[in-house]
DNA sequence: ATAGGGTTAG
C-alpha cells in the first residue's frame, strides 16, 4: 500500500462533511486511488451511513463501482434502512443476493432486518428469516436479536419472542430487546415476567433494562415495583450518567400517583431533555395542574428548550382538566404563529374537549366543522362525550348522524349516546342503542382496573366472576354501596349493581384493596378507560365512609378522593 | 470490514 493511500484513508477516517468528502475524492482521482477497494469502502460508508452524508452520493459512488463487494453493498443497505426509504434497501439486497460476485454476511442481515421492520413487511422479514436460517446465520446473536425485533415492529410479537426463546444463547441486549417489544405493544405485565426471568437466570439489569421496567410500571401503576427499580438506578449511578432513566423515573412517578416525587426526580436530574420537560408537563396536567403547567412551559422556554408536538398536547391537557379554556385556546393558537408547529388531530380533539366540558357546546361544534380534521371521527368523539356531560340529547343524535355517514361510529358511541338517553330517563332510546350494538356485533373495549398490593399487581376485568375471592369481594360492594347510600347516593344508571352485574372494574379493585390492606391506608387504582359518573360519586362517598384516600387513575387523568370529594371537583 | 436494546403523546 503506497503513502499517498495511506494518507487519503487518514484523512476519510477524519472526514465530517460532503465538502471535505468531495476534495478528499478529487485528490484520491488525481493520485489514480478512487477505485481502491480500502478507498471505496470509505468513501461509500461516509456517504451512506453518516449523519452528514449523502445517500444520492453514495449511489453514484457505488455505480461506478466494477464490481461492489460485500462491505459496499452493506453501507448502502444499512444508510437507506434507516432513511424515510427503508423498503429501498430490500430492493438493494435483492439484487445483492442475484449478484455472482459476492454473499451477503451477517451485518447485510442485520441492516436488511433493520429495513423489514422499518418497511413495514412481514412477508419480505419471514422470507429473510428463512435464507437466515438455511445459511446458518440463525446462531448468531446480534442477527437472532435483529430478527426478533423485525417481528415485533411488524406487529408479530410470537413470532418475535419464538425468535427469542430459540437462540441458543441470550445476552442482556437479546433480553432487553424482548422486554422492550412487549413495552411497545402494550404487553406490560408480560414485559415484567420476562424481567423477572431474566433474572432468574442470573441477568443484572442495566440502563435499557431500567427505562423498559419503568415504563411498564408506569403504564401498569406498580409504584412498589417502580421504587424498587428507582433504587436500584441510584446504586448502580444510572441516574447520573444516562438521561433516559431520569426521563423514565419522572413518568413513572406521575403515571403511579406521586407528583412529588416525579417533581423532585425533575428537580434533582442533572440534564434534561425535552422528554424531561414534556413527561413533567404531562404529570402536571394528569392531576389537573393546568395553571403550573403553564408555568413549567415558560420555565421550559427560558431553559432554551424548543416546546414541539407533545409539549403543546400536554399543556393542552392541563389547560382543559382545570377548565382554563381561554388559556387553552390562547396557546392552541400560539402553536402555529408564534412556534410554527402545525396542530394534528390530537390537540383539536383536546380543544374540542375543552370547549365541550366547559358547556361552549356551539362553539365546539363550529371549531370542529372549521377545523381541518372535520372527517376525523375522534373529533366527533370527544363532542359526543362533551354532549354527555351536559346531558344534550339534541347535538348528541346529531353528532352520532355526522358518524353513522361517515361510517366511523363504534360501539363506544352507541354507548355514550345511550347514556346521553339514561341520564334523561329516555329508556326507549337506550334500548335502540343497545340494539344498535348488538345487531351489528360492535365490540367494546372492555374496562380493567389494576391495585397493586405488596409489589404485585392484580387486574379486575367488568363482570369478572373468576376471582377465587369473588364472593367477599361482591360483600364488600354490597357493604360500600350501603354505606354510601346512607350519605345520599342515588345512581343514574341503576341496573348495574343487580347480582354483580356490569359492576364496573374499579370498583372489584376497590372492594379488593378495602379488603386486604390496613385500615387508613390509601389506595391507589390504575384503569383503563374513563371512570363514569355513577363510580365517581360511588368512590367519594366511600372514601368518606371508610376514611380511606383513593387514588384513581383513568385513560385521561388522576382523580384523588377524599373526605367525599375529588380533586377534579367534578370536572372531567 | 461494517452489526443488536431504551423514555413522553395516541
């Protein structure tokens, strides 16, 4: 190898923009280097893989190639798998695999799985796991680990964690990588258990292991366990060294009923992002803190922090769980003109909301007939509810018309506006809502509710009679709904405590945690759709006659009862 | 001559 090469590759190994490549290019063509095969591989992988490249470039590169080997064939494989065209490097690898002059390697597979599950292509990641499989590259861990992820991001988690469960060994990336597939699809509990295993076997955690358990304890709202991993963090400096942690620590701590403890995370977090920023206005805004979520996003802005997407929908929340629809209004419109971040679907739908809970039902109704988002049935949805709130019959029916030609309604619907009907004693109509549902065979989601007790977490599903408990849990429902109605309950919706029927979820839990926990003690419950009106009053005379505090976090918010009454004040 | 894992919202 000459002097000259020597130095061209030198200076490739600095390189850090296209202009430098091109004048390193132009002297490796004058010296009779550019098709060097050490030169290339520079060249291309520069161009193809680094931030600062150029993929068309490397395209161009790559022509002029006699004949492309394996390394060259991999940057392009690997830059374009990881562009906004992802499904390019398949084309790349199928003409790779024609090609007579060289073999895809292990790192082909793992930048090609990477594309599959980037492309959305099931069939393309099942054909590839085949050819892994004959060519003997399934025993290699890194593409085991790269198959089972292109699974999961095609929505196939068996198929992911069978990929999982038949490496012929597992190393802490390979188990991160499974728990972190169940987080994604919403599998917590199963992300736990695989956890737990993981340890079994004798697997530490570290700081990917960290983020993955705290975000299922937060979705699931297992604070013991969540303490237990925050413990662990400190110990092991995690907290110190990797922004993710913290990030996760504060989520956790708001999503499982302790906002002091998640400001306190924030507080003492010695760098933060703009998820530190936005998972503490999403805390505040849960316990319907609205005024200091305004607070923390002009905190966020001196602090330098550029507010996007998320941040807005979350001071979007605040602003409506505490009624400050003025406020809220005010900086939807701030968004656009003073931050240049076009509103999606999302925060119309949240100003919809909080338009319609607070009663401006015309207005809500024009907004959303102006709003780009007018054919988006979620914006229909949150007018539906905001129609049940204050018990209007007449825009209910006429929103659910506005679904039924869109084809967009569900049995979510069907059930709000059937208890648009109930709230005015208009049986008929309920009963053709009912109807509705059961002729087409819409499905609901069914609520759960989970109470976490001594660092296990129990899940009560509506009508689930299969608890061995069951019989003294549906007692303690009796005892809770006599004693409430001795302080003046009278439900709207009667049916529903007739022989344990259609007793809402949260409610099994509630009746489980008075059981099993000491007198005095708070009770947190984690559900997951919005808690109605009949449980809400439910809970606040319970909470008064059993002295207990409970803590209740639904799909949108926390409500903290106490002493009869809940920190929303009635407004959700 | 290169490879795998993580956080908020919905």
């Amino acid at each position: 190898m000459c002097r000259v090469e020597d130095a061209v590759l030198s200076l490739l190994q600095g390189c850090n923009s296209m202009q430098r490549l091109h004048k390193i290019h132009a002297h490796a063509v004058i010296h009779g280097l550019d098709l060097r095969p050490a030169v290339t591989a520079k060249l291309l992988s520069f161009c193809a893989t680094s931030s600062a490249g150029d993929l068309s470039y490397a395209l161009v590169l790559f022509s002029r190639l006699p004949i492309p080997a394996t390394p060259h064939w991999n940057s392009l494989i690997r830059g374009f798998a990881v562009s906004p065209s992802p499904s390019f490097s398949i084309s790349l690898y199928n003409s790779m695999f024609c090609s007579a002059d060289c073999r895809p390697d292990a790192a082909t597979f793992s930048f090609l799985l990477k594309a599959c599950g980037r492309a959305a292509t099931a069939e393309k990641s099942r054909e590839v796991h085949g050819t892994i499989f004959r060519s003997g590259f399934a025993s290699n861990l890194i593409v085991s680990t790269n198959l089972s992820r292109a699974y999961s991001d095609n929505g196939f988690v068996k198929d992911a964690r069978k990929v999982f469960d038949e490496m012929p060994e597992r190393d802490i990336v390979a188990w991160n990588s499974i728990i972190a597939c169940y987080c994604r699809v919403g599998m917590h509990e199963e992300a736990i258990k695989v956890y737990r295993k993981m340890s079994a076997v004798g697997f530490g955690l570290d700081e990917f292991t960290v983020v993955g358990l705290l975000s299922s304890c937060a979705h699931l709202g297992a604070l013991e366990l969540g303490v237990w991993v925050h413990k662990l963090a400190v110990k092991n400096g995690f907290l110190k060294k990797n922004v993710f942690v913290g990030n996760a620590l504060v989520d956790m701590y708001a999503k499982c009923g302790n906002l002091q403890q998640a400001r306190q995370v924030f507080d003492q977090m010695p760098k933060r992002d703009i998820f530190t920023w936005n998972s503490m206005l999403f805390g505040l805004s849960m316990y319907g803190c609205g005024q200091e979520a305004i607070t923390l996003f002009d905190q966020m802005l001196m602090a330098g922090i550029q507010p996007n997407d998320v941040s807005f929908l979350g001071l979007l929340m605040g602003c409506n769980h505490q009624g400050l629809a003025d406020e809220g209004v005010k900086h939807f419109h701030l968004m656009s003109s003073k931050f240049a971040i076009q509103p999606d679907a999302k925060h119309y739908c949240c100003v919809v909301d909080m338009l319609g809970r607070a009663g401006r039902l015309e207005e809500a109704i024009k907004f959303v007939k102006t709003s780009p988002f007018l054919f988006d049935s979620v914006l229909w949805r949150a007018m539906l509810s905001a129609c049940k709130i204050h018990k209007n019959v007449e825009f209910g029916e006429l929103v659910m018309e506005n679904l039924i030609k869109m084809s967009a309604y569900n049995a979510g619907d069907c059930c709000l506006l059937a208890g648009i009907y109930a709230s005015i004693g208009d049986s008929n109509g309920v009963s053709k809502m009912r109807k509705m549902v059961k002729e087409q065979g819409m499905k609901t989601t069914p609520g759960w509710s989970c109470i976490e007790l001594n660092g296990e977490v129990r899940k009560f599903v509506v009508d689930d009679n299969s608890h061995p408990e069951i019989e003294e849990i549906h007692d303690k429902i009796k005892e809770m709904i006599r004693r409430a109605t001795s302080l003046g309950f009278a439900p709207e919706i009667e049916e529903w405590m007739e022989n344990g029927v259609g007793i809402h979820s949260e409610m099994l839990a509630i009746a489980f945690g008075l059981m099993r926990t000491p007198e005095g003690m708070r009770l947190r419950i984690t559900k997951n759709l919005r808690i109605c009106k009949d449980c809400h009053l439910l809970t606040k005379l319970v909470s008064h006659a059993f002295g207990r505090e409970i803590v209740v976090r639904d799909r949108m918010r926390f409500h903290q009862f106490e002493s009869g009454s809940c920190s929303c004040k009635d407004y959700w």
